[in-house]
C-alpha cells in the first residue's frame, strides 16, 4: 500500500534524528548532512505511491535510499538534488545553534579525535603516503616519483596506513549498528 | 518521542518543509510513472562496515583536511602572517642566507621571416639555482647559476637546440664569480641576439654548461613595478588593502603598456600577458620581494594578508612540496592556469610555489595551447633559509 502524507510524517518524526547522526557521522558535515537528509526525504515524497511494504519496514527503505546518496557523494563530492529540486522543496538554512547540536547528537568529535589519535600512531611515512595519496588526490605514480619510492612501496604504504585508521572507523561505527523488528 | 529540545533546529523546520510540499497537489507527483523503489527486507542490520573503502577514505581524509572547519582564505592568510610577524628576525649585523631555485616555461621565436613574423618558436624552461647573503640593510650578495634549460617537448628540444647553436656562440662570455659586472655579460647577449633578430624583451642568454654571476644586492626592494629604495621602506603602507590597490594600479598601467606592446607588435601578441591580478599574485607571492631580500616582517606580513583580497583565492588545507615539507596551501584558477603557493608551517617561509596548465587552450600565450593539462609553467623552490652572523668567504 502506498505511503499516505501521515506515513511520511510519522516516518520522519520516528527517523530523522537517527538518521541525521547516521549522516553526519559519515560526512563529519553537519550541512551536508542536513541536505543528504532532505533529499532521502524528497526521494521519499516522490517515491511514495510506489512503495509497497510495510509502514514499519519503510524506515529500513529509507536508510537506503540514505546510503546510496551517501555512496554518491563520496563519489562525486556533490550531493544529489533531483529529488529536492523535483519536489520543490526547500531546504531551511540552519540556526547558529545546529551546527553544534549536530555535531553533539553524531558525536563526530570523538570520531574525528580517534582517527586523529590513530593518525598520529602511524609513522610519519605512512602518515606522509596517505596525506598525499587521500587529501591531495595525487596518483600512486606521482607519489613514487615526488618521494623517489618505488610506486610498489608507496601503495604498501597507504595500504597498511588506512587499514589501522579502518580498524578506529569500524571500532566506532560498530556502535551504531541499527537494528530493525 | 524524541527531546526535541536537544534536537537541532532544523530537523523540525526540516519536517515542516516535507509537509507543506505533500499538502501541495502539483508537488505531488500523482500520475506520473516513477522507477520503482528495491522493496527493503525487514528484519536485517545495517552494519556500518557495508560501505567499506569509501567511508574510511573519506573519514580519514575529512579528518586531516579537518572538514568543514578548514578557515577562508582571510582567516587562513592572516594566521600565515602572524607566523611572519613571530618569526625571529635578524639583526642588522645579520645576513639572511637563501637557497632556492626556479624554473619557468616561456615561448621563444626561433626565426622570423620577412615581415618580422615569428617563423617558428619553440617552448623551453629557463632553469636557475639562486643563492643570496643579504642584511636588512641590503648589503650582501647574490649569486645565481642557470642550467641548460629543459624542453616539454621532443619537437622543442630539437627546434630550440638548432637555435642556440645559430647564435654566434665565439661572443659567449665566460664568467668569472669574482667580477661585478656580470649582468652586464648577460645583457651584451640579449642585447645580440636582438640585433640578430630584432626581437626584443623575450630572449634568454644563450646557455652555456654554467654561468654563474656576483652581484651586489640593489638599494632597495621591488614591488611590483614599484622601486621602494631602502630608506622609504618604512614609509610604504602596512594596510592589505592600501597594498592590494597600489599593486593592482601598477600593474593595470603595466597591462596598459603590455596591451600598447602586442598591438604595435603583432607578431609577439601571443607572448605577452596582461592579467592585472597576475601580475598582483606575482608580486605578492615573489620570493625575491619577500623573503630572499629580507623586507620588515610587518610589510611582508601585509603582502600575505593582501593575497585574499584577489577574487576567488581559496585555502585549500595542507600541502606537500616536493621536498616533502607540509604547510599551509592557497590556490588561485585563472586562465587556465592553477596558481598554488605554500608556507612553511612554522615560519610561514614560502617553500614552494608553482603554476600548472589545467586548461591550455585558456592560455594567453598560444604557444602553450598545444601543451597537456597539468603541464608546469613555473616552479619556484625554497631549498634553504637561514641566518647568519657574518658574510662567508667568497667562492
């Protein structure tokens, strides 16, 4: 059965904190995580007379629809808007208190604190490799041949960097494994 | 029920929105043919660790670019400066030591033909190590040294290799590191080759294996087009913004002139740039101007925090140099061109500036449009800074 307007709402209500966190947590940007949720909830709104499970399903469905826009915008750095756009909805400007709030609510400190804690753990070649290789996007060759390395050693290098900061990532997003009926 | 109180702000406006857009007929998407949605399974965990690589790539790189909290171009320049301005400063007595070398990409005709018409032309980069002991009071010592330049291209190498060896090479003059007048060895060769070809203000010297020349330091610094001799330095203005107009009037009656150039000289239109906020991001980021030649902390400091006042300069977090020192980075798109500049950490030393080709055929100079994206145009290095209590023997 299709979701009616009450469906929706009451979805929102029972959704939006936890998804807001699930977003900030994952983009350590409390405004995208505001405009990835506005658009999980205008993809929603546009999707509503075609979705066909149970009301108290519909909260699995739109954590997807969150994680694909989320995949999206790992992918591309933007955030899609053709769902907000379509539905002419209007994303409110947050208040001077919000950012903080939602960085409180999600916790991204901590998180940010222990990836910054992990990164320091590292020596300074793995540290210096990942630099590189994730924050200034340069290719493995470019990275061999600015640090006159092997590009061999240089992939070892960002590899087992990134697999102890993943160890922190997983470890504290284990926390947060959601859990549905 | 969730404690609103603590809860942001705009999640309830947020709510309000997605009502007021289902109460909206025209909004409602009714009739129309949607994809429909995967049915999701109930009854299942979501485990975080399903994203895999991409959440820690983007985690762990949200972390060091430290988000959403990485500062404007002003805030980010300003605390650049106020390193400047912490930074220990030599005494008179003192000199300032520098390293660094450079490299720019420049278009040079290789002939002309009978109506004084670039004939061929071949791109080359001038190479150049420098070295410099100067005091506060601009006494000291300059040396410089300039490799055989290199080529982007086979098809430039073998052109302006020809070249060279058409100069008449029986004037080469032969440096000697004690004499004081060899700028004046390097001008005798400007000056032939543009006897030769009645090409003038785009020659390089003619390459030899190694030149090296002394000098004595001038008596004063540049700013842009601007000579401030020694004794005035103090009375130039300190306001970014008073530094930012003056500079940018320099240069706009420089693009003036430039501009006069190319339309009486048509044949060399495409060498010439006339981009008044280049010339403004040159001057301020000059090595020479400021750092090489120590000029007071406070105006140095200014020059820095004048930067954000050229349209849509960005900080862009830290950078690694090629030396592998991380700093501060600020960039600057124009024309094709990515200008990027950064500072050392502790000190705010410029280590390394370069401008990369992201667009050739947004160039200027035509002779750059057939170069690749990512193309280098100019690098500058910071090799070594240090201060000194006195003056080491001469070479």
């Amino acid at each position: 059965m299709a979701m009616t307007n009450d469906d929706i709402s009451n979805l929102y209500e029972q959704t939006a904190p936890d998804l807001l966190r699930y977003l900030a947590r994952r983009t350590l940007d409390p405004q995208a995580a505001v405009d990835l949720l506005a658009e999980t909830f205008a993809v929603i709104c546009r999707d509503r007379r075609r979705y066909r499970g149970r009301p108290e399903a519909a909260r699995v469905w739109a954590f997807g629809i969150a994680e694909n826009l989320l995949k999206g915008f790992y992918r591309s750095g933007k955030i899609e808007r053709r769902a907000i756009e379509r539905m002419g909805m209007v994303v409110p400007p947050m208040s001077s208190g919000d950012f903080e709030r939602i960085e409180a609510m999600a916790g991204t400190e901590s998180l940010r604190a222990a990836v910054a804690e992990a990164l320091d753990g590292l020596n300074d070649a793995q540290r210096l490799a990942i630099q590189m290789r994730v924050v200034e996007e340069r290719s493995y060759s470019e990275i061999a041949e600015l640090l006159k390395l092997e590009e061999q050693v240089v992939r070892a290098r960002v590899s087992r960097g990134l697999k102890r900061l993943r160890l922190v990532i997983e470890n504290d997003f284990e926390n947060e494994v959601i859990e549905y009926a | 029920m969730h404690d609103t109180q603590t809860q942001p702000e705009v999640v309830a406006l947020l709510q309000r929105e997605i009502e007021r857009v289902l109460e909206s007929p025209e909004r409602s998407g009714a009739g129309r043919r949607l994809k429909t949605p995967r049915s999701p399974r109930g009854g299942w965990r979501i485990a975080a660790v399903a994203a895999g690589c991409a959440i820690v790539l983007f985690v762990v790189g949200a972390v060091i670019r430290q988000g959403d909290r990485t500062p404007g171009a002003e805030a980010a320049l300003a605390d650049v400066a106020r390193k400047i301005e912490l930074a220990p400063q030599p005494r008179p007595d003192q000199f300032v030591y520098t390293k660094s070398r450079d490299e720019q990409l420049s278009p040079t005709p290789a002939g002309i033909d009978a109506l004084g018409r670039p004939s061929e032309e071949f791109l080359s980069s001038r190479v150049g190590s420098h070295e410099s002991w100067i005091s506060t009071e601009r006494k000291g010592r300059l040396a410089w040294q300039f490799d055989l330049p290199t080529y982007p291209t086979p098809r430039d190498a073998e052109i302006g290799k020809r070249f060279w060896r058409s100069i008449d090479e029986s004037n080469a003059i032969q440096s000697d590191p004690n004499r004081h007048d060899d700028r004046l060895a390097v001008n005798r060769r400007i000056q032939q080759y543009e006897r030769k070809t009645g090409i003038t203000g785009i020659a390089m010297p003619a390459p030899v294996e190694r030149e090296t020349g002394v000098m004595m330091p001038s008596n004063g610094i540049f700013i842009g087009s601007e000579h401030i001799p020694t004794a005035k330095i103090a009375e130039y203005p300190r306001d970014p913004a008073e530094i930012y107009r003056r500079v940018r009037a320099g240069a706009e009656r420089r693009a003036k002139d430039m501009h006069k150039f190319a339309v009486e000289h048509p044949e060399q239109a495409d060498l010439v740039e006339t981009d008044p906020d280049l010339e403004v991001w040159r001057t301020l980021t000059n090595p020479t101007g400021t750092q090489e030649i120590p000029a007071p902390a406070d105006l140095r400091a200014a020059m820095v925090k004048a930067l954000a006042l050229i349209p849509d300069v960005k900080a862009v977090g830290e950078r690694t140099d090629p030396k592998g020192r991380t700093g501060p980075a600020f960039e600057w798109n124009h024309h094709g061109v990515r200008e990027t500049v950064i500072y050392d950490a502790q000190t705010s030393a410029m280590l390394n500036a370069t401008s990369i080709l992201t667009d050739p055929s947004a160039h200027p100079i035509a002779a750059f449009h057939r170069l690749s994206p990512g193309t280098k145009i100019y690098e500058y290095q910071l090799i070594e800074q240090k201060t000194l209590d006195k003056l080491p023997p001469r070479r």
